[in-house]
C-alpha cells in the first residue's frame, strides 16, 4: 500500500525550485487592477474622509467607501460585527476605511496614504485589565465550567498555591501574505482565487457581497504559502474587496497585502492571562484547581469563543483533576480582532496547568516530571477479559478511555537520558557562576475534532479515466503541510495502484461543496475518509463489472500493486479500467464522511467534543547568561503519538516545524502595542519568529509506532496542532534554568524574552 511510506511532499521540488505557483504568480490579464486599503490611524473613535487626493493620484480608477457598496457590508466568519469598511465608527488602528482601485500594486499603496482623516478620538480600550473594568466583552459575563466541588477540595487541601501567567499573542508570519484575485465571469458569476484555509467560508462571504446565490461564486484555492489558521477567516476582507471592485468595474482585481499591512491588519492569537489556585499534598498530588482564564479578543467577535472554549478543553492537558473550576472571560478591546491560531487556544489553556505542575513542584523542592506522572489520567488497559473500572473524565465529563502517555513518558525519560542529564545539570548549576542551564519535560493530550459539531463533515470527488488515471478533488487544503500527499497515498492505497497515478487537483467549491475549513488538525482524518469512501465505490463497481465477466465473485477481485487480480487472470489498473468503461461503468463518485460519536454542549460544558486525543511529549534542554537573559535551546527529545501514521515524514516533518514555531510563541515572539493602540511590532525588523540558528543543535524527533484505538483512516492520528504544544517544554526549561538562580520561584512569564529572563532571574534571587 502506498500509506504508510515515507513520501516526500508533493510539490517539494515546485517549493524549493520557486515554481510551485501561489495567488501572486496566476498570470493577470493586461487590463488587471490592484486593492489597496487606506486604513485607520486611530483605535477608536469617529472620523470624516475627504477622499479627493487619492481620487486624483496616479493610476487610481476608483476609490470605494462603505456608502458605495451594492449589498452586505460584512466579512466577519461569525455573528456579522465585522464591517468590510468602517461606517464613521473606528474600532482599532489598522481598520480599513476605504478601498483603493489602481493599476498597479504600488499605485494603490501610495493612494492608500493621501487620504485626509480627520478623527474624533476617545479613549481606547487596550488590556486585559481595562477590559475588565469597563466590563467590555463578548459575553454577558464569563463562561464557568466545573466538575467536583472546588472549594471543599481546595480548602480541605494540605497545601495551597496560587499564582497567574500572562501569554502574548503571536503573528502568524506565514511566508506568502494574504491575498486575492479575482475574474468577472458571464452572467455576474465570479471566479475567486485565494489564499485561504476556507474556501466555502469565502464564497459565502463574496456572495453576500455580491448579493447572489453561492452558485454564481466559484472559488479555487491550489496552494497558500502558509496559514496556521490566518487564513481561515482574514482572507474575506481581500476576496470581498477583489470581487465587489471585479464585479463593478467589469476587470480583474488582485490585493496582496504589505508584509506591514497584513500585520496591522489581521487577527493574531489571543493573548491570555491565566490565574490559579491549587490544592495539593506533600506528594503533589492535585486535590482540586481553579483556574481563571482572561483572553484579549481585539474589537470584534471573529473566532474568539470557540478558541476560548478550546482553552477551558484544555485546562486539564494530560492531568486527571479530581475538582476543578474554569472560569473564562471573552474580553473585548480596541485591538486587531484575534482569530485562529494553530493550536486554537489549546495551547493556552494547556501552559496554565503545566505552571501548576512546575508551581508545585518548586514549592515542594522536587522533581517537576514527578509531579507530572503523579497526576496523570491512568493507563488504558486494553485487555478484552477486563470489567471496565470506573471512567476518568476531563473537566467537561468526557471520559478518557485511551492513556498512553504514562508509558510515553517513561520510554522518552529512557531515550532522551533524562535522569542523568539532570543530574549533570545540577552538578553545572553548581560550578557555573553565570551560565545556567535547564531541563524539562511536558506532555501534550489534544483533542481531535472541530468542537462546531456540524463542520466535522467532509466531501469528495473522485475520476478513474479509461487509462487507469486518477483525479481526485476533496474540501481540503494545502498549505505545505502535506495534506495533499497524504490523500493521495489513501487514493492510490484503495486502488492498489502507486501513487504517481494519482493526479492531485486544487481545491474548488465548484466540485467540492460545503467544505469546511483545514483547520482543527482534522484535514487528513476527515477529507481522506470522504476519499476512501468516492474510492471505494468506483473500485466496486470495477469488481462487481469483472467478477460478471468472469463468472466470479466480487468479493474475490483483488487490486494490489497496479494489478487486478479475478479468477486467475491477472490484467493492469488501467486495463481493468478500460473494461469497466467499455461496459458502461461510471468511474465517477463523490464521498462523504462525517465524524461519529460526537456530542457537545458547549453551555453547559458538558460531552463528548472529541473523537480521540492526539499525545505526545518533549524533554528540552536550555542554558540562560545571568547577564544578559539571552538563552539558547541546546537539545530537544520528542515522542509523538501520530497513531499509525499516514506518512512518517511528513508527520515528522510537522512535528518538528509545531515545536518550533510553539517554542518561538513562549520565547521571543513579542507582540507591542503602545497606548494609542498602534501595534509597534509589525514587521520583521521588529518582530522575531525562530530562525534556522535558533532550532536544537540536537534535535530528535521519534513517532510513538502504535495504531489509534479510534476508527480513523488507516488508523492514523492528526499531527498538525498537537505538537505545537510540545515547545512548552522550552519554556518551562528556562524557568528551571532560572531557578538555579536563587532560592525563590522564577514566576517566569511569556513570552521569555531576554527582558523577562532577566526579570525572572531578580525575582529568583529576592
């Protein structure tokens, strides 16, 4: 079968030799116009435009205002609060005011700037803590979950512990920006190309604006450079822009935002502040916890109550709580509106309890993986002859059936020598005056699903051609993760055939309908069951055609290795193929799958959200200078669960690119707004993601080789967002390191820069 091997990806030789084609590199027609957005220099407040200047600019044919839009001026993927152009009112500083139409990119950006705003401002509403004051959020008042009775546990707890760590946000830095083009077709139809994770979620959008039904808006999306949930909802503004100007100028229109401008613009992940109360024994053992959860979600709803009910999903990570108590808060403030990130609050949700764990086990003066393992959900039993003990549940009372992370972590301690380094790095501590070093590990039990239960669908369509030839179409995406490869390997893996038969097609809501986004790490468990399923059916028909042929049965047709196999014959794909058609034989289905078992309330906090839990865990090493809080990862040890996996390398390959990006998000990406709410890091001269030089020297990275007890593809697990959690353990090392320092608890906050280790270092030595 093709699954299973470790393919390279699909268009790698088009990545690396500049020829894999993005939304920039579609030929244009001649007559094509550029978008450009004049957008707002204030947070909040009103404002009057006079508009005469850009008019007159070189190059510019028309400049749009929310007055001249012909329908639905929104692009919010939620409860429409997100105006595609301001009406008077400003809600942060970045917003677009008005739309340029010029005939270049370049002439659109410079019109952009030669708008007079005149503004009435008022004070912005920026932090956490003004928030809260002002009681400005999303909801009427926070969201409370619970199981067990926390105050009796807490108060009844040997020992007590509170504490409170705040987590930045964090840019996507996708490489290609977002972006848009779009073609006026006949009868007002329009053709859309985007970079998006979403493309029903852009039709959608583009046909309210365009005020017509979904059908006349096709969209197609090959490729993007990039997403990491950015481009699940923040592409709208680009298509809605593209397509209204298409649609009244009778002309192509392409937008591509400015490295700056998509920055100002666009959503990041939501920073949160996370405060809590433990209650725990000598042994650490947890008796209960309480957890308060604040997030900034910026100035309009976006995604920003799913993510926050991800973080309370999450609160628990891989820790059976006895009583606990989540309290989340949904903060509106005067800020870019965040929105999906990789992980979609669960990474948020996950580092609070891991501070828990480190908090105890400073306290208690030991070692913080035994406090770990100590509180563990217990290992599943497999064994068939067993009564069922009592079920585990996670907060919201779902049960936890498949623990596999206590012998993960006692294999990972064996491979990565743990014992012994951390005893070499006491014995440093000790000898090393100014370089610190530090070692921890975290574990990751992330939940696979959408927690929309609805969007837990997929579709596809699949072709065999009378030369033994595959089309294949599904709703997913590519982003450079693979998703494409992998679906292949499924395709050619139900026929029998090698994968090179397979022809992998851009994603088009014109075959694919209703797609829901590549997000929620569900890609490949959802598309590659809709593709088995349209694969399946057409192979049938092939076997039942053959098995009349030749007086068989169709259960005895056998397809392997590009042969097919009936009453002794033995013939090729192709051949086989060619027959069916020659018989009248449609080779053409769609597939469908939708994920069982799934039930949730999200009001009550109670249910089932998940399919099955994605493990893993990570031990990193780090040295710190007591100098200057500058610090480097020096190793990393991973072991990941990706069940049994689709394709080794490039789940590999995802794990080791999450870990890094996770450890960047906790270590030196800082986002900064001052107080007029300008963000002043947006750009890459002020904002630093992980380079090549700041990866592990030593980087070993090993997949967990068992299958998923969950009836998954091939029995495969989703690898895209649980490792991203795995580069907590950076944090977490630094905060070891800097306990050497002193006799005090580091209280390490993220992200760690150097200021903060620094900080930390002053606040460890009292």
């Amino acid at each position: 079968m093709s699954v299973a091997k470790p393919l390279p990806h699909d268009a790698a030789k088009l990545h690396v030799t500049g020829a894999a084609r993005y939304i920039d590199d579609i030929p244009t027609p001649a007559n094509a116009l550029h978008l450009a957005f004049g957008m707002s220099e204030i947070a909040r407040g009103s404002y009057t435009m006079n508009l005469d200047a850009v008019r007159a600019a070189p190059g510019v044919v028309a400049v749009l205002t929310a007055d001249d839009l012909p329908f639905a001026n929104d692009v919010s993927p939620s409860v429409h609060d997100e105006p595609f152009l301001a009406t008077g009112a400003v809600h942060y500083l970045g917003q677009p005011l008005f739309l340029v139409v010029a005939d270049s990119h370049l002439n659109a950006r410079k019109a952009a700037r030669l708008g007079t705003v005149n503004y009435t401002e008022e004070t912005p509403i920026l932090t956490i803590d003004e928030a809260l004051a002002a009681n400005s959020r999303f909801e009427e008042g926070p969201v409370i979950w619970k199981k067990g009775d926390v105050d009796t546990a807490l108060s009844n707890a040997p020992l007590q512990l509170r504490g409170s760590i705040t987590m930045g946000g964090q840019e996507h830095f996708y490489l290609e920006g977002q972006a848009a083009l779009a073609f006026p077709q006949e009868g007002g139809d329009m053709l859309v190309h985007s970079s998006t994770q979403h493309p029903t979620e852009i039709q959608h959008k583009v046909a309210e604006a365009l005020g017509v039904p979904m059908h006349s808006v096709r969209v197609e999306v090959r490729r993007m450079g990039g997403g990491f949930g950015g481009k699940e909802s923040q592409g709208n503004a680009l298509a809605v822009a593209c397509a209204v100007a298409a649609r009244a100028l009778g002309r192509p229109c392409k937008m591509r935002y400015d490295r700056d401008d998509d920055m100002m613009i666009t959503g990041k992940r939501h920073d949160f502040r996370i405060d809590y109360v433990a209650g725990y024994d000598d042994t650490g053992k947890l008796s209960g916890v309480d957890f308060t959860q604040a997030t900034r979600c910026g100035w309009a709803q976006d995604l920003s109550l799913p993510v926050a009910d991800r973080a309370m999903l999450h609160a628990d990570n891989a820790y059976n709580l006895p009583a606990v108590r989540i309290t989340s808060h949904r903060l509106k403030t005067n800020t870019q509106s965040a929105t999906a990130y990789r992980g979609f609050g669960g990474p948020q949700g996950v580092l609070g309890i891991e501070r828990v764990m480190d908090h105890i086990a400073s306290e208690l003066g030991i070692d913080p993986v035994l406090v770990r393992q100590r509180n563990y959900y217990a290992a599943a039993d497999r064994r068939v002859d067993l009564d069922p003990p009592a079920p585990q549940t996670t907060p919201y009372h779902m049960p936890v059936t498949d623990f596999i992370l206590n012998e993960m972590t006692e294999r990972l301690i064996e491979t990565s020598d743990y014992k012994k380094r951390r005893e070499a790095i006491a014995q440093w501590n000790a000898d090393q005056p100014i370089l610190k070093k530090g070692i921890a590990i975290s574990p990751v039990k992330f939940g696979i699903s959408f927690t929309l239960s609805h969007l837990n669908q997929a579709g596809a369509l699949v072709h065999v051609y009378q030369d033994g030839s595959v089309h294949m179409n599904h709703g997913g995406t590519e982003m450079g993760q693979g998703l494409f490869q992998k679906i292949a390997q499924v395709a050619a893996s139900r026929f029998g055939i090698d994968v090179s038969a397979v022809k992998i097609t851009a994603t088009d809501t014109g075959k694919v309908p209703n797609t829901s986004a590549t997000a929620a790490s569900s890609g490949s468990d959802l598309n590659g069951m809709a593709v088995a399923n349209a694969c399946d059916t057409i192979r049938d028909r092939i076997a039942a055609c053959l098995a009349e042929l030749h007086q068989s049965r169709t259960e005895d047709v056998l397809f392997e290795e590009g042969q097919v196999t009936v009453a002794g014959e033995t013939m090729s794909f192709a051949q086989a193929a060619m027959t069916a058609y020659q018989n009248r034989v449609s080779l053409s289905a769609t597939g469908f799958y939708k994920t069982p078992g799934l039930a949730w309330d999200r009001t009550k906090g109670t249910g089932t959200p998940f399919f099955y839990f994605a493990q893993g865990a990570s031990v990193t090493e780090v040295v710190i200078d007591t100098l200057t809080g500058e610090n480097r990862i020096l190793r990393t040890d991973i072991l990941h669960d990706a069940g049994a996996s689709l394709n080794p390398a490039l789940d590999i390959g995802q794990v080791e690119g999450g870990y890094v990006q996770g450890a960047g998000w906790l270590t030196t990406e800082e986002l900064v707004w001052d107080d007029k709410g300008r963000l002043r890091t947006h750009a890459p001269s002020t904002y630093k993601i992980p380079a090549c030089s700041d990866r592990p020297d030593v980087f070993n990275v090993e997949l967990w080789d068992e299958p998923n007890p969950a009836q998954t593809i091939y029995r495969s697990k989703a690898v895209g967002e649980p490792p991203f959690m795995l580069g907590i353990s950076a944090f977490l090392a630094l905060s070891d390191a800097i306990g050497a320092c002193g006799p005090n608890y580091a209280d390490l906050q993220a992200p760690a820069t150097a200021e903060e280790v620094l900080k930390a270092i002053h606040r460890a030595r009292g």
